[in-house]
C-alpha cells in the first residue's frame, strides 16, 4: 500500500477560559479560533498553510451563536478555500469525524482537515445577568450546511413524557443496571459515587477542567442542597455540565502532507481502529435497559480494524455524561469493575466539562498528548450521542499503523453499514402507544425540582402480553418520596392510556 496515505492527527488544541472580565468574553467563534491557531502552533506549521486545508468541519453547538459557522471560522483562519460542514447535534460527532475523514484521506480524497467545536454558554449567561445582549453574529452569505441530515430523536409518546431530555432518559438506563446488577438502592449509590470521584481525581489535574475538584464518592451520591437529586438516583454532581466556556479542534492529514510540511513525526498520532454504530433508534424501542449491542459491536470491530484487545490499551477515555453510560460501556467492552485503570483521561463531562457535542474533541486532543508523552503505548477513546443512541470509537498510538505485525495491510474503516444491519435486527419489545391493563415497572426514574422536592415520576413498564409503554405515576409526594426509597423495578400495578401522558398506578 502507498503508506503516504495513511492518516495521522498532527495538531491539537484546547481552550477553557474563565474570563472574570465581561469586557473580554469569547464567543463560540472566538474559542474555536483560539483552539484552532493552538493546533496549528501544536503541529509546528506556518498558519497560512491552513490556506491547504481541504475539508472544514465543525461541531454543532448546543445553539449556533452565528448563520454559518464553518464559513466565519474558515474566514478568520483563511480555510475559505475548505469545503465547510456543520455536523448535526451528538456527543458522538468528533470521533465519528475522525473516522470518515481518516478513511477519505486512505483513499486519497482528501489530504488536510481541520475539525472544531466549541460552546460559550456561561459566558452567555453571564453576559444576560449582567443586562447584556451577547452580539456573536457575523455576516454570512448562506446558511450553513450539514455533513448529513438531522434526525430526530424521540417519538411523539417519549416526547409527551419528557424522555427528550436527556437528564430524565439515562436515569431509566441507571436503575435497570441497578436491577441487572442485583444491588440494593444504597450500595447502587455507593456505586456511582465510587465511580465517579475517580473522574474527578483526574480532573483536578487537568489543566482544561471546569471544575478540578477532588470530590469524596459520599459528596458526590449524598444528595444534598448544593448537589440536590436532578433525576433520580443522579445527583447534581452526576449529570454533564456543560455550562461552560470550552473549545478544541484537531488537525489530521496524510502522512505524505505531514512530510510535505515537514511535522515532526513525534507529534504524529495513529488512529490504528475505529467503529460507528447506532443502537435501535428510539429510548423505548431498546432490547432492555442495562446492555448496549451497539457498543459491544463497535468494540469488536474497532479492535478486530486495530489488531488489539481492551487489555492492550493502556488509557482509556470512556463517553462520561452519566454514569450509566460508563457503566455500561465498561461492561459491553470487556473492562472488569475492579480494573485498576482509569476510565477517564480528562475527568468526564461532569468535572472537566463537556462543549456539548464537542467534549469528545477534548478526549481527543488529550488522548494525542498522553500518547507522546507515552511513545508507543495505545489509547481508546468512545463516544456517545443522543439516548446512549450514536456510537463511535477510536483507537490511537504514536505506533505507526498499520503495524508491521499485521503485514502490508491497507488502512480500511469498515463500512458501519455492514454490522448495523445486525443491530436493526435486534428482537425488541413493541410500543404500546395506548395502554391499559395490569403492568409492571421495567424501569423508572423521578424528576426532582430546584428546590429538591420529587416532582414526576416517570416509568417504562411491561403490558401483560410483553408490549412495552411509558407513563406517569400520579403526582403524590408520598408515592414519588417511596420511589426513590423503595425498589420499585418489578413492581405490579395498573396503566391507562392518557392524551397524551399516560398513568400507571402502582400497587402498594
């Protein structure tokens, strides 16, 4: 194979800027250009060479500050030449990046890219406490344009019973683990508060973290009024924080353009295997609520294209909005509970801070400066859109790939078509969108209000003839008190079909 068109990362750049000064405050834009120019600096190239660059993507943000933002980065790097694209919203859009355009590049459709993401929303905030309109437009000719079409992620009865959001959707995930695990209310607590003060001791060492504080796994699961229930059993400590001020970008070309530029093979990073998959696309259309088909597929794909297994890896980076998400890509990847190793190279969304869509870019460019600071060792990165929805995977070293060990092999991404169609064709529950009859509780959560008191009850359940639906239980304090205190996972009861919310009643 023509080795010159093997695709490597070359530069990385991070902003996180907790400016006191409202005069100074950066826009989306402004972080995205700071980070880019931080990526340029990395790689050692003159930036006018950015003039090369042939593909310009950025990662949406939660809310576009600006008509095309790809076309106003371009301008002000001078990347005008690029073509410009706009990803849609998911968690999963930086590593997937990665992918697609790794593979183009093998395939010598491509030579140079710049990737960038970013979000300002404290600053923003900020700016409007402090009466201010936040003036972040600039002049564009056209709208921007996506890199493929958004596509919704509910259906009209997950929406009418607020699984939109995505706070209220991984609680369901949480409590089925609960259930699979066979743990108690209190030791699942302990759990996750186990789990996650780890993250928070990386992110005391991050230099990019929000919020580099060691926290007790007892500060973190104890619900408090500074750490209140957001959607039970998450604490305010266990939920993504992305009421930040964060950017990244990434620079990935050809090992024939890093040359060319003459890019210090030391800065090279290798994506040695990589993987996208799509769990079954609805919250209520999954097989169960503690298992992810999807990421143990791109798992063993991503390995399989890598020639490695999860004990080679020696830093991993694991999707971190919930714990739910950890837990459940630890197990699905083969990673042992009690594995020494941290999950978690940045501190997670909840402590380092996730740019919405864009924290993987973060994870990324963290990932390149552990492995040379590691010369060839190997790292993984995952990431997660939507409902534990969207998946992708990478995995780096400063190795050359493909290694020599696997012979004169072509880079090649496998066409993520080809596994999902197994994953379409996984035998799930059907949705029963008017239920009514005895039931049972397959999984719930409860909703809780700012001023810590339970609020909905929210339950995804089994119809007597196994059809699945979703419901509210009625809005008593002392029934949604008991669901955070008692087991409610099994529990028998009564649904009426509602318009559009329906109510299960639980027997007590």
């Amino acid at each position: 194979m023509d080795r010159n068109l093997i695709p490597v990362l070359v530069g990385v750049g991070q902003v996180t800027e907790k400016e006191p000064d409202l005069d100074r405050l950066s826009s989306p834009l402004d972080l995205m250009e700071q980070s880019t120019w931080l990526a340029v600096d990395d790689a050692g190239i003159p930036r006018e060479r950015l003039a090369d660059v042939d593909v310009l993507t950025v990662v949406r943000s939660f809310k576009e500050s600006t008509r095309n933002s790809p076309a106003a980065l371009a301008r002000r790097v001078g990347a005008s030449k690029a073509r410009q694209w706009l990803t849609p919203n998911g968690g999963n859009m930086p590593q997937y990046l990665v992918n697609r355009y790794s593979e183009a590049i093998a395939r010598g459709e491509m030579r140079f890219a710049l990737l960038s993401g970013s979000e300002a929303i404290d600053n923003f905030r900020r700016l409007r406490k402090a009466g201010r309109t936040p003036d972040w437009e600039e002049p564009a000719d056209t709208d921007a344009e996506y890199i493929f079409p958004e596509k919704r992620m509910w259906n009209e009865t997950e929406q009418a019973h607020g699984l939109l959001v995505p706070a209220h959707a991984y609680p369901l995930y949480e409590n089925g683990l609960r259930g699979h695990y066979g743990e108690t209310i209190e030791g699942h607590q302990r759990t996750m508060g186990e789990l996650f003060t780890r993250f928070t001791e990386v992110a005391a060492e991050h230099p990019q973290a929000w919020y580099p504080i060691r926290r007790s796994a007892a500060e973190i699961a104890t619900a408090t009024p500074k750490n209140r229930f957001v959607s039970w059993p998450y604490t305010k400590y266990m939920n993504a924080m992305n009421q930040i001020n964060q950017g990244a970008s990434l620079l990935l070309m050809s090992v024939g353009f890093a040359r060319e530029l003459g890019i210090d093979e030391s800065k090279w990073v290798y994506l040695h295997g990589c993987a996208d998959a799509n769990e079954l696309w609805h919250v209520t259309d999954r097989e169960n609520y503690y298992s992810s088909p999807a990421i143990r597929t791109m798992g063993q794909r991503a390995f399989e294209m890598a020639g490695r297994g999860i004990d080679d890896m020696d830093f991993i980076d694991l999707y971190s909005c919930f714990p739910s998400a950890v837990q459940i890509a630890r197990d699905e990847l083969g990673i042992a509970k009690d594995d020494p190793r941290s999950l978690t190279i940045t501190g997670g969304l909840p402590f380092h801070g996730g740019a919405g869509n864009n924290y993987v870019m973060n994870s990324i460019a963290s990932m390149v400066d552990k492995l040379r600071a590691h010369p060839g060792r190997f790292g993984l990165v995952t990431a997660n859109g939507g409902y534990l929805t969207k998946h992708a995977a990478g995995i780096y070293s400063t190795a050359p790939s493909p290694l020599p060990t696997r012979g004169d092999v072509p880079w090649l991404r496998e066409d993520p078509a080809l596994y999902q169609r197994q994953i379409d064709a996984i035998d799930h529950p059907p949705l029963a969108t008017e239920p009514n009859g005895a039931a049972g509780i397959e999984t719930y959560t409860v909703v809780f209000g700012r001023e810590g008191q339970p609020e909905v009850g929210i339950v995804v359940g089994r119809l007597e003839n196994g059809h699945r639906f979703c419901a509210h239980v009625p809005k008593d304090a002392e029934l949604l008190a008991a669901m955070t205190r008692e087991d409610f996972l099994g529990r028998r009861g009564r649904v009426v079909a509602g318009e559009p919310v329906n109510v299960f009643t639980p027997d007590l």
